[in-house]
C-alpha cells in the first residue's frame, strides 16, 4: 500500500468516527424517507454529499500539504523516497478518506434511487457525476494550496479556507451544468440542452458532459502532479502546460455557446467563432498563470542570458506559464485579425468585432502583463500580485466611471469604429509605458549586464 495512503488513513479514520458517521448518516435517511418518502430520501443524501465530501472533503483537501508545512513536517516527506504520483494520490484520497466514507454511504442511497427510478443507465450516470465532482472540488483545492506552497506563502485558516473556496467554486460549476444537461436538472428542456453541437457534430448532451468531466477531472489531478513534482525538486517541461492550452483552444473553440459573448448579448457568427473562443480562452488562461506564478527575478535574468547566447532549447524548456498562454493568445489573435481584415463585417453579419478591436485587446493584454510583473518585482516588494489586482480594477472599473464626462473613456476602453487606427494605437501605447516602467524599475536587474549564472547552470524551480 501506499505509504502517504496509508498514515492519511491513519490520522483520518478511526473507528469511533466511522461508526459517528454511519449511525448519523443512517438516521437521518431513515427519518427522511419515513416522514417524506422516496423524495425526501434522495434530497438528503444529496445534500449529505455535498456538505462531506465537497465541503468538508475540500478542505481536508486544502490541508494536507499546508498542514504538513504549517507543523514542519513537510520537509521531511519531501526528502522520502516516494514519487510525485503516489504523494499526490495518497494526499488527495487519503486526507479526504473520511469524508468518502460518508460520500460512499450517500452514493449508495443516491444510486439506488436513480436506479428504482430510471433503471442502470441513470444508475451508472448517477455514480459518474458524484464520483467525479467530489474528486474536482477536492484536487482543485489541493491544486490551488500547492501553488500557494510553491509561492512559499503563510498558511493561515483564511487562506486554508479560500483553497476551499477555489474548489467549492469548480464543484459548483459542475453542479450547474449537470443541472442544465441532466433529465432532471433545473434547467433541463427550457435551454434545449438535450443535444448540443461540437465542431460541428450533434451529440448527447450528458454523455458530452460527462466525458468532458473526467477529461477535466484528468488534467486537475495531472496539475496537482505536476506542482508535486516542483516541490519534490523534479523538473518539468513545458510540454505538458502546452499541451492543455491546445486543448483549452480546441474544446472551447469547437463549442457554439461560450458565457462571455452570450453575457454581453453579442451573436457571433460561425466564420469567427472557434477563432474568437480561442483568443478569449488563452487570454483567460494568461491571466489565471501570470497571477499564480511565481515572478522570480533570477529566473528571468536566467532567460534572457540564454535567449541572447541563442540556446533556444534552454530557453524554451524553462518558460513560465503564462508566458505559453500569452504567445498562443497572440497567435489566436493575429489569426482572428486576419480573418475580420480579409472579410467585410456585413459579409460576416457582424458589425461589432474589428480586426482594430482585436488588436486594442492584445495591447491591453500586453499592458495587464507588464502591471502583473511590476508589483512584485518592486525592490522590497511583499504584497504579491494584491496591488496589480488593485490596479486592474481601478483601470477597468472604477476611475473610467469617473471620468466618464471628460472625454478621455478611449485611455480606458480604446474601441469602436470611430476611432479606427487610435484605438490599437492608444492601448499598445499604454503597453510600451508599462513594460518600459518595468525595464527601468527592474529590468535592470534581468538583463545580463554582468557577471551572472553560466547558461548551463539553470537558477532553482520555484
């Protein structure tokens, strides 16, 4: 058995606890189902479910690397000779193994419903969907408190407790879309989601969306893996982050509904969607990495010494995240810019995208880089990625407000068709100011302008 497995199980599950949780669990399905029926019973279990094995099962989640880092025994299991897969696995199901006791117990009831009510094929979707939002909220928690171990942040219960947030927030996201795909979902048959169109191709509905949730369940345990293995002093390369954008890009492209157009009422036609959806998906993706990434200043100094004794290998094998993320939101861009350019709006039925709207986007884009890196690279800096947070806002919501009668909403929001060429022109400005604020403020220190680490010598993983 696997030795991190089994001390979880150890400090997780005893006895008393487990007959706690059955005996508890047991009267309260036999109450319900005794004053209310087979309704009653089902809406327990269910809701049983979420409160052990995404709630509480999260935060243990959250907790079992904080925890070890809080009482200072992390450093001695990251000198043990287990490998990244079997710590990761056995902190993910073995910090939670008491909440699946309960969450085991809930499923059985709920499967059992399902089954009595729409034979094995509503059984086996049942079990499909517990089995795997309970597994999502918990490895996005434990995901998002490796980060913050690998930023070498304090760990206090509020932190613990905004970890299990990051991970109650994926569950949701779950629940709400099997609630839109599912027979019985709240929103089943008014949004027409019985089949839905891929690339394309009309497909089922709930089987896309469970297969599309384990695929996702996938990568979050593989990022947790993959942070693991920097904690463990391995190295990772560049391949694998690659290969999530591509499929980011592909996934969400192919797919004819995406919130943020349909949040702001825009139609998009097909000539432009997939490009569109990609662009707007590696841009969110730059901006969740550039946030959660470290801004190691040696690292960068690092990367430009190889980059100007030309060992692009080198270079490339240590790119940061988001700097992936921000070159597939520019090639995504610049594709999507040629598609607008080459074809009028009325022969796209669309009026409101520009090739120049495009183009002002990726400038902002630019800029918002530039903020992320500057605060924290700032001599002294202690605050993180806080004040360029601050700064966005600020930028993109409150002073434009303010400032909205003295005619200067285009520094803020440099689109539209009036503007034409001024509007790229003014965002990729504002991007020049920032990044040469950043080179005075601290590019200084990056640029190889004296005696540093030879280019063989790569600076430590953080």
């Amino acid at each position: 058995m696997n030795p991190e497995f089994q001390r979880n199980l150890w400090l997780e599950v005893s006895h008393r606890r487990t007959v706690f949780m059955v005996v508890t669990l047991g009267l309260l399905f036999m109450a319900a189902n005794s004053t209310f029926g087979t309704f009653a019973l089902r809406s327990s279990a269910e809701y049983a479910f979420y409160a052990i094995v995404v709630i509480l099962g999260a935060r243990n989640a959250a907790q079992s690397v904080v925890g070890e880092i809080r009482d200072r025994t992390w450093d001695a299991q990251r000198l043990s000779s287990l490998s990244p897969f079997a710590m990761t696995w056995g902190k993910l199901l073995g910090a939670t193994s008491h909440a699946w006791i309960g969450g085991i117990i809930c499923m059985a009831v709920l499967v059992w419903t399902a089954f009595a009510q729409g034979g094995v094929g509503a059984a086996l979707g049942e079990l499909s969907y517990f089995l795997m939002i309970g597994l999502m909220a918990q490895s996005v928690a434990l995901f998002t408190s490796l980060l913050a171990a690998r930023r070498r942040q304090t760990h206090s219960r509020l932190d613990v407790f905004m970890y299990q947030i990051m991970g109650l927030i994926a569950a949701w996201s779950v629940w709400s879309a099997w609630k839109a795909v599912s027979a019985g979902g709240i929103f089943a048959g008014s949004l027409g989601f019985d089949e839905l169109r891929w690339w394309g191709l009309s497909i089922d509905a709930p089987l896309f969306y469970l297969v599309s949730l384990l695929v996702f369940l996938l990568w979050a345990f593989i990022g947790c893996l993959r942070v693991m293995r920097i904690e463990l002093s391995m190295q990772n390369t560049p391949i694998v982050w690659i290969l999530f954008v591509a499929f980011m890009a592909v996934y969400f492209a192919g797919s004819e509904i995406l919130p943020i157009p349909n949040i702001i009422g825009l139609e998009i036609p097909s000539a432009i969607r997939p490009l569109l959806h990609a662009t707007i998906v590696t841009a969110l993706l730059t901006y969740i990495a550039v946030f959660a990434e470290p801004k190691d200043q040696v690292l960068y100094r690092w990367l430009a010494k190889t980059l100007i004794a030309g060992q692009f290998r080198l270079f490339s094998s240590r790119l940061q995240a988001w700097m992936i993320a921000y070159a597939a939101t520019l090639l995504f861009g610049l594709a999507l810019m040629l598609v607008l350019a080459t074809n009028p709006p009325e022969m796209l039925g669309f009026e409101f995208f520009r090739a120049s709207a495009v183009l002002s986007a990726l400038g902002l884009l630019t800029r918002d880089m530039a903020i992320f890196l500057l605060f924290p690279l700032l001599p002294g800096a202690r605050r993180g990625e806080a004040p360029a947070v601050v700064t966005l806002l600020l930028l993109y919501y409150v002073v434009p407000p303010l400032l909205s009668g003295a005619g200067v909403g285009a520094l803020f929001y440099p689109f539209g068709r009036d503007l034409g060429l001024a509007g790229p022109l003014i965002a990729w400005g504002e991007a020049l100011v920032m990044w040469f604020v950043l080179y005075r403020v601290a590019g200084k220190g990056i640029l190889p302008h004296q005696p540093a680490l030879p280019v063989s010598v790569q600076p430590e993983r953080k």
